[in-house]
C-alpha cells in the first residue's frame, strides 16, 4: 500500500506566553513540531505500509522551517518527503490548500491518503476532507482504528460520548486520523541525523502550474482576521497568596463544596 | 442571503442535543438574513425525530430513506444537494461534531462554497458573514470576515449557542419520501461500537482529580492517585493522557470520553480545550491548576491557582492530612 501523509509544523503553545503582532501570533520564541494528530497519522501510515509492502510519503506546505516535521517524518520510517514552500501560499485558507496538496499529489496515484483530524493552532479540521473533495476520493474523518482488506480498509470512527462506528471505505481513499490511535514512536536526534542526506522535493506554486490568483490571500474565502487574547483574569476567582495560603483555601473549598466536612 | 439551513444530528434513534443548539444560532441569525429557518432530518423514519424540533424552526423538511437510518456522508450528500437548490439558503449550519466535520468540509467542497468551522458566534452584514473562533487551543480569538459570498457552510461549537424555547416560531413541516440516493462512493456503514468496560464510572464521582498533560508522565500519577484517596476521590483526565495510556480510557472526560457534573471538579495541569470544558463545565465546583495565568481553563474554573501542579499536590494532602 502506497501512503501519503499531510503533515504541519505548528507552535507549542500550552505553556507559552503568546503575544500577537500584525494580527499573527508571534512565533519567534514559539517551540515549533509536528502536530500532534499529524504524528498519530505518520505512525500509522508506517504501519500500514510496513505490514503490506508499500512506502509512504510525507508532505507539507510551510515556510523553510517546516523541513523539521518532514525529516521527522523520514525518521518515522517514511521514504519520500515534499515541500511546498513559497511566500505565495501565506494566507491561504484550507480549500486553497487543498487545490495546493492535489495539484502536488498530480496524476500520482496512493493508495491512501492521511491527515490528521486537525491542526492544534488553528483547529479548522477541514483541509483534508477538502483535498478528498478535489481529487473525488471516499473519505472518512476521525480514525482511531484502520484494517485492511482486499482494495477496501475498514475504519472505526470515534464519535461523541465513548462510542464509536465501523465504516468501510473502497481503496483509494482519504482518512483524518484521531490522536490515540497508535502510540507514536520515539524519534532520537541519531535518528533525524540519518536521514538528513535524504532529498526533499521542494515545490514553489508555479512548479505545480498555480498562478499568483489561485494561492494565498486572493483565492481565500477570508476578506479579513483579527487576532485577540481574551482578558486575564475573567471567569475564575483567583486565589492569591503563597503557595501555603492558596493550598489551604482549596482545601477548604474542596470539603466544604465536596460535603467533606 | 436568504434563510437559514440547519442539518439536524441523530444518531441511534435520537436527536443529537447539538441541533437544537445549532436552531439556537440559526434563529437568532434568521432576523439579518431576512428569510426563515428550515432544518433538515434525513433519517429512515425523520417524523420520529421531529418532536424536539417542533416550535424551533418555520420549516422542516422531513426526508426518509432507509439508507439514512445511520449517518453516511455518501448518502446525506447528494440528498442535501437537491434540497439546496430547492431551499437556496443563505447559510448552512450543523454542528461542529463527528457528523459535521466529515459532513461539513465535503459539503463546501463539493459545492464550492465558502467554510467556517468550529465558530462560537456568527453575524450577518451586508452580504457577509463574519465568524468568532477560538484558535491556538483556545488561548487566543479570531475574528473572520469572509467574503461576500450567496451561501456558506458553518459548523458551530458544542456549548456556544443556546437550545431556542420550544414555542419561538410555529413550524410547517414537509415530508419528502426519496427512492433513490445516489451516492459518489461506495462508503459503508457497518455498526456501532460500544465504548470498552470500565473500571470505575468516573460520573458517578462527588469528587474528582483530574490530570492533564502537565501532570508529565505515568510516573507522576500516583500523586494524583495519593490526592484523590485522601479525599475519597476518583481520578479522571484529560484525552492526551488516555491517548497515551497513563490512564484508562475510561477516565477520560469530555466530548469523545465522559461528561461528569461532580460536586467538586479539581484540575490539573490541563489547559481546557472545548472538547475537554464540554465534560465538565457544569460541575458544581471548578477549582483549576495551572501555570499558565492564561490557560482557557480559568475561564470556566471558579477558583484557579497559578502554580505548579507538583507543588501543590504534595502541600493539599497535607493540608488534608493536617
Ligand atoms: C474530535 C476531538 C475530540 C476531542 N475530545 C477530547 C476529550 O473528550 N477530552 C479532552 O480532554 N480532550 C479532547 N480533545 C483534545 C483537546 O483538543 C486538547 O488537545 C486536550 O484537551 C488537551 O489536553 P491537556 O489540557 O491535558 O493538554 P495541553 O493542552 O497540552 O495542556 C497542558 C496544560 O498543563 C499546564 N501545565 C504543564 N505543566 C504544569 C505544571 N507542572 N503545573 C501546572 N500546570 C502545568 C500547561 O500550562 C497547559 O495548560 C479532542 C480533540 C478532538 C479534535
């Protein structure tokens, strides 16, 4: 089986202190990986391949940065990797996009395609179902367990409250993969060294035929975005004090509000 | 524009609660857009699934065929198609949930109309349509204007738009009896699984320690476990730490796991993303931790510590103990 995987470089911001410049955030102090669902779907497009005779090939649209999450990716156990790079494609939106990846995927043929559910910064959970869209393939979101058949993969979709459905998908196909459906292996520094020398096929828009009217800012549904961090402070009442203090009134808060005392 | 398209969720014989939600938008936004509201039901027998809908939308378009009875995008697409043309809505709305992110993107693909997913506010001025979302992982808000455009897709987020009265409007239904789907694909729907036993029902908890990522490694549960027995208290999570097995499955709270109401709700080192505050939320008490002063969880907590989770675990049992 022939795999291909969409893969994003995103910002880690859990813990960080973000601030907003331009109406972007600012990504200059911003640790920068592969997105969390995207490495679920690099693990199992290994698997998969693995277990079949097959190789997989990693993409993704980024800026030069972005190589990291594809030499990620050939450390995974990926044997190809593509880069669509260029300014051009800053401000696209997910169908933009998705015209972007089928116009690079041309008359190559997979056997399947993966995605992530979603991207962690921006959570639009679109652009793949899109590119199934533009290359009319049958498609199904939210994977936490893909078998193979003959020319057909059977996918269980997680849905809402702890159930999940079977669904069987004709080959070729495209699946978003849900985080947890694999554990993901570890990935050394030794390991990304290896594959260091290996090429990675770089594609500007008009290498894959795209004019300026057809990428970016101009061909996105979107006129205009603001970015906004919401106030501090709203909501929770906000215990202050030493960590002694605080410690004790949550302790008081939890017998008294848990029927403790 | 004209009128509001709702696709209505259900699954197992019954109405998804996130429909009503999605009414809730549609009949706020159906003022600006001039036009009504009609929501569709594709199911095996829709009249069935209309009592809840009843006084919530002015139209509902009732479609039967056996091959709705479960949710398949292949089926729903084509079917909604017809009744786009026929309805000419100006916006299309369902929920941001399993059935919506495969439904929604593959709808606006195929159709070639303008997408916003996940929004938890939506207006309508001048021929546009301007989303609020919230993005990197709910510590920041985005503010989307799109294009003019005659009809767009919109998902909308679980929790973010009210359920509207059962007697807003008076509804006319229309039932529409489809012999024949046409699908593009040969997708197939096979059967429903249930979620794995449990070991302990993390709803039926008065009290619950809950752990997110921040709590670093399975080596540090314990901790959690030490907190949760001095009180008489379960351990619950949130997905990262299910996904990677530091906890079961079973614990996980939130949209894809469980949705818990305990008396006291303490969490740790999880940043509240929507999926996991949909399970929560409505807990009696809210008592956050977390470094991070703007972590989206303080916004839904009622009493919040900035600090660090392994600081403050070792000093509350011996608080308790004390
Ligand atoms: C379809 C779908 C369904 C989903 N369903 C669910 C669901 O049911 N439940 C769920 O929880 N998630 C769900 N998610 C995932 C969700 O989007 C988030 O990714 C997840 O909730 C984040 O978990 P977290 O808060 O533990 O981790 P993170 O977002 O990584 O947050 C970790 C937090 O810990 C804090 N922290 C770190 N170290 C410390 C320390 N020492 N002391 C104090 N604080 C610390 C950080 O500041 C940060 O706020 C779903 C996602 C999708 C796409």
């Amino acid at each position: 089986m022939d795999i291909l995987v969409l893969v994003k470089n995103v910002p880690e911001v859990a813990e960080a202190d973000l601030e907003i410049e331009d109406n972007q955030i600012d990504l200059e102090d911003l640790v920068m990986g592969i997105n969390e669902w995207d490495n679920y779907a690099v693990e199992e497009a290994v698997r998969l391949a693995e277990a079949s005779g097959g190789g997989v090939t990693v993409m993704t649209l980024g800026d030069e940065e972005a190589e990291d999450v594809l030499r990620r990716g050939l450390a995974m156990g990926a044997g190809r990797a593509m880069h669509l790079c260029d300014e051009e494609f800053e401000g696209s939106d997910p169908a933009t996009l998705a015209r972007a990846f089928a116009a690079a995927i041309g008359d190559e043929s997979y056997d399947l395609i993966l995605c992530g559910v979603q991207s962690s910064d921006l959570g639009q959970a679109s652009t793949g179902v899109l590119l199934a869209q533009v290359l009319n393939l049958p498609f199904a979101t939210m994977a936490i367990g893909i078998e193979t058949g003959e020319a057909e993969i059977t996918v269980t979709r997680e849905l809402e409250a702890n159930t999940s459905e079977r669904v069987v998908l004709p080959l070729p196909a495209l699946v978003t993969v849900q985080s947890g459906i694999n554990q993901p292996r570890y990935v050394s520094i030794m390991g990304i060294r290896k594959v260091r020398k290996m090429t990675i096929g770089l594609f500007e828009a008009d290498d894959l035929g795209l004019d300026e009217d057809q990428v970016g800012e101009e061909a996105s549904q979107v006129a205009g975005r603001a970015l906004a961090l919401p106030e501090v402070g709203e909501g929770a009442e906000m215990l202050n004090g030493s960590l002694d203090e605080i410690c004790g009134r949550a302790v008081e808060i939890i017998r008294e509000k848990g029927g403790l005392s | 524009m004209s009128g509001v398209l709702v696709i209505a969720e259900h699954r197992q014989g019954e109405l998804r609660e996130a429909t009503l939600e999605a009414l809730g938008a549609a009949l706020e936004l159906a003022p600006q857009t001039g036009r009504q509201v009609v929501t569709a039901v594709l199911a095996d027998d829709p009249q069935a699934l209309a009592g809840p809908l009843m006084g919530r939308t002015h139209g509902l378009r009732l479609m039967a065929h056996p091959d709705l009875t479960a949710f398949n995008p292949e089926m729903y697409l084509p079917v909604l198609e017809d009744a786009i043309a026929a309805a000419e809505p100006g916006l299309i709305l369902m929920p941001h949930s399993s059935q919506g992110m495969d439904l929604a993107p593959a709808l606006a693909g195929r159709l070639g109309l303008p997408l916003v997913t996940d929004c938890i506010g939506l207006t309508y001025q001048d021929g546009a349509l301007t989303a609020q979302r919230q993005v990197y992982g709910g510590k920041v808000s985005e503010t989307l204007v799109l294009k003019p455009a005659s009809m767009y897709v919109c998902t909308l987020q679980g929790g973010a738009f009210e359920a509207p009265e059962t007697s807003a409007v008076d509804t006319a239904g229309e039932e529409i009896t489809l012999t024949e789907l046409s699908p593009a694909h040969a997708r197939r729907f096979v059967e429903y699984v249930a979620g794995a036993l449990e070991d302990v029902d993390i709803a039926a908890a008065d009290i619950l320690v809950s752990v997110g990522r921040g709590i670093g490694g399975p080596e540090n549960v314990p901790l959690a476990e030490e907190l949760a027995d001095a009180l008489g208290a379960t351990v619950s999570c949130s997905r990262p730490v299910a996904d990677v097995g530091w906890l079961p499955k079973s614990r996980q709270v939130g949209t894809s796991g469980k949705t818990v109401r305990p008396k006291v709700y303490l969490a740790l080192g999880i940043s509240g993303a929507f999926q996991h505050q949909a399970g929560m939320k409505n807990s009696g008490t809210i008592i956050a931790v977390n470094k991070d002063p703007r972590a989206p969880i303080f916004a839904v907590a009622h009493y919040g510590l900035v600090a660090d989770l392994f600081e403050v675990l070792p000093k509350l049992k011996d608080k308790l103990a004390g």
